[in-house]
C-alpha cells in the first residue's frame, strides 16, 4: 500500500509540475509578444519616411533587423548561459523592449524606426531563456506545446488588444504599443517568478532525451561537422516557414483590411484558435511516441503533410472554392503545423537521437537568425522592387512557391538523417 501510495503521490507531484511549467511558459512568452507584436496593430497612414516607402513595412524592418541581429547574438549567449542567471536575463530583455515602446511614443518620426530595432534587440533572446526551462524532459513535447500555443493563439490576441485600445480608448496609433505591453506586464513578472521555480529535469528524463548542458565554441562547431548537412536541410526548412509565417504575423491587419474587416479586429484572434487547437494537440500528441527515431521521423512526414496543406488550400481560394476565413484557417495549420513542430518535437528529438550532450537553444538559435534574416531579405526585396501586388496576390504566391520547396527539402532531409542513423546503429552493432 506504501509503495502505491508513493507512486499515486509522484504522478500528483509529476503532473502538477508540468500544468506550473506549462501555464508559466505561456504566460512569459505572451508577456513577451505584448511587447513585441503590439505595435503591428496599428496601420501607420500618416507617417511618411519619403523615396515612395511603405511606413509600416520601414518598422517592420527596423523591429525584424534588431530581432534577427538577437538571433545572431543568442546563438553563443543562450547557447552558454548558465542556470542561475536565466530569470535576471529574462526580465531585464523584456523591460528593456518595454522601455523602447516607450520612446516610440515620443521620438519623431524619422527616429521611430530607431526605437524598434532596439525594441527587437533583446526580446529574440527571450525563446532561448524560456525553452531552456523545458528541454530535455519526457513531456517535453507537451511542454513546448504550451509554449509555442503564444506563436498563434497570443499574436493575435495582443494585436487584437492593440485595436480595442485604439478604437474604445481613443489611444494614438503610437503610444498603444507600450500601453498594450504594459497591460500584460503582471502577468509577464508572475511567470518568470514560477519559470524560476520550476524543477529541473529527472535522471528518468536525461537517461530518455540525454543531459542538457552549455555548448561552447567546439562543441558548436563539432555538431556542425558531423551533421551540417542534414541540420541545414531542416534549417531551410524553417527559414521558408518563417519567412512565411512572418508575413503572415506582420500584415494581417491590412490582409483582413483588405477583405473588408477592418472594424472587426476580433476576426484576428477568432481565426487563430482553431489553428493554435489543432497544431498544438498535434504537435502535442509526440510525447506519445518513445522512441526518437519514430518521433523524428513522424515529425518530418508531418512537416510534408502541412506543405501539401499550404499547396492545395491556396490553390482552391484562389478558385474561388474557400472563402478567406477558412483559407486563413486552413493555410495557417499548414504554416503553424511544421513551424511549430520544430519547436515541439524535430529539435528536442534529433538532438535526443544522435545521444548528442548539448541543448536545443543552438540548433534553434542559428536556424533562428538565418530565419529572420530570411524574413527581412524578403521584406527589402519587397520594397526595392515596388510592391505592387494586393496582400491576396502576394500572400498566395507566397504560399505556393513556400509549399513546393518544403516538400522536395524535407523528404531529402529525412533521406539523409535516416541514413546516418543507420550507419551509427551499424558501427555501434559491430564495435
């Protein structure tokens, strides 16, 4: 009756931990995107930079460059940050966002752009911090999930507080953005609190997904060397889904301005909850599946399945057979499904596969920055050459050509890390 007791008593224990660490990485994240993402919900008509520049895109830009530039940074920071130091970190990156949103209000125009990039700054480091909280668990698939539901479900919340402030509080279009980030301040300094006090993974956990610990210099560069070819086929990957997901996230505001809701900015968040349900309890569901091999490889075919999605709904709206709220829907769990499984489930597991001792933040971190910087290449071209296009034009076009290289880069991805592990198993079974 003892030993029952006892393990009644662990499972409580288990599961009330991972509700704590579940519930505080959304709220963190959300926290975050308050201070990040607000800003998109205004349209900017009235600011005008000259040479014939979109003003919106201009800050876009600006935010994205000090973001990237983050990325870029994180890759040794959070790759190599220590334990102890993670909340102090936490805090001061996104206070210091806040306090750029801030000056936004009040600089002149020409230094509004300014204000962004350093806004951008240090909140790209934010993911890295927080996922180091999760990784390397048995259920860190479901954790994650948590974690990634801010990716869809808070983007368009925040955005959709953005509008509510502006349209019933009579809040300027500039200074709703650090009023929006202050709103969900509380709840951002709570999670941290509980993110602090979460406890660390068991010997069950590393002996299942190996120990997680600093990555330094050579191990980097180790881990590229033995499997940089596979690693940059998932990483271009991930720099198409976030290219097109970024521009999804910025412009949706002037997509659904476009299709006549303008004065309904709760069709923001009401068409990203079915998208955030059915991604998150798919990419969830991978704590199901023990072994890393299976788990990796059902990623990937998953990855596969959301580019054929993104493929086949474009081409039926472009034909008229799905209105624009279901195309959103639909295109969107194709966007967020792979996207998000690289945070949930193709990361976490490949480096649990290859029995690699290091941590999820460098892989994410280096995809990350090529991923951005992707983003904002693409953001320039569309200025450099005149974007003339409708959102609709642009955002199909966009979508289809996304779709097709994902789906010839993941199938010869996959082709690659099945063979290595094949040979590893090999040499393991003969040495």
């Amino acid at each position: 009756m003892k030993t029952v007791y006892k393990l009644t008593n662990s499972k409580k224990i288990k599961d009330m931990s991972t509700v704590w660490i579940m519930l505080s990485a959304f709220l963190c994240y959300t926290g975050m995107y308050a201070v990040r993402k607000s800003f998109l919900a205004g349209q900017y008509q009235d600011l005008d930079f000259g040479y014939g520049l979109d003003a919106k895109t201009i800050l876009v830009i600006s935010q994205v460059m000090g973001y990237m530039l983050s990325k870029f940074l994180g890759i040794k920071l959070i790759s190599e940050m220590p334990k102890h130091k993670r909340a102090n970190w936490l805090i001061g990156f996104v206070l210091f966002g806040l306090s750029m949103l801030g000056l936004f209000s009040i600089l002149p125009n020409v230094l509004k752009p300014l204000a962004l990039f350093l806004n951008g700054l240090p909140l790209g480091m934010v993911f890295g911090v927080v996922i180091s909280y999760i990784e390397g668990r048995r259920n860190s698939e479901m954790l994650a999930a948590a974690l990634s539901a801010t990716f869809i479900f808070s983007t368009g919340l925040v955005k959709t507080v953005g509008v509510v402030l502006m349209q019933d509080y009579s809040i300027s279009e500039y200074n709703m953005p650090f009023f929006t980030g202050l709103f969900f301040m509380p709840l951002f300094i709570i999670a941290v609190w509980m993110l602090k006090r979460a406890k660390d993974p068991c010997s069950m956990d590393v002996e299942e997904r190996s120990e997680r610990v600093p990555m330094y210099a050579r191990e980097r560069k180790d881990f590229l060397k033995q499997n940089g070819w596979g690693y940059f086929g998932l990483v271009a990957i991930y720099i198409l889904l976030t290219v097109v997901r970024d521009f999804r996230d910025n412009f949706i505001v002037e997509f659904w301005a476009e299709q006549g809701y303008s004065q309904a900015p709760q069709v923001i968040t009401l068409t990203e909850i079915p998208v955030a349900v059915i991604v998150l309890v798919i990419t969830a569901m991978g704590i199901l599946i023990r072994n890393n091999s299976k788990a990796f490889n059902t990623g990937m075919w998953l990855t596969i399945s959301g580019a054929v999605v993104i493929l086949v709904s474009t081409m039926l709206f472009e034909k008229g057979y799905l209105s624009p709220v279901f195309w959103t829907i639909i295109s969107g769990i194709g966007i967020y499904l792979p996207y998000i499984l690289f945070h949930c489930l193709l990361f976490e597991r490949l480096i649990a596969l290859l029995s690699y001792r290091g941590n999820v933040g460098f892989l994410f971190y280096l995809a990350d920055a090529l991923g951005y910087l992707g983003s904002v290449v693409v953001l320039i071209l569309k200025e450099v050459t005149g974007f003339k296009q409708s959102w609709v034009a642009f955002f199909t076009g966009l979508n289809i050509k996304t779709a097709v290289l994902v789906l010839i880069i993941s199938l010869l991805t996959m082709l690659y890390f099945n063979r290595k592990i094949t040979v590893v198993k090999i040499q393991s079974a003969t040495a």
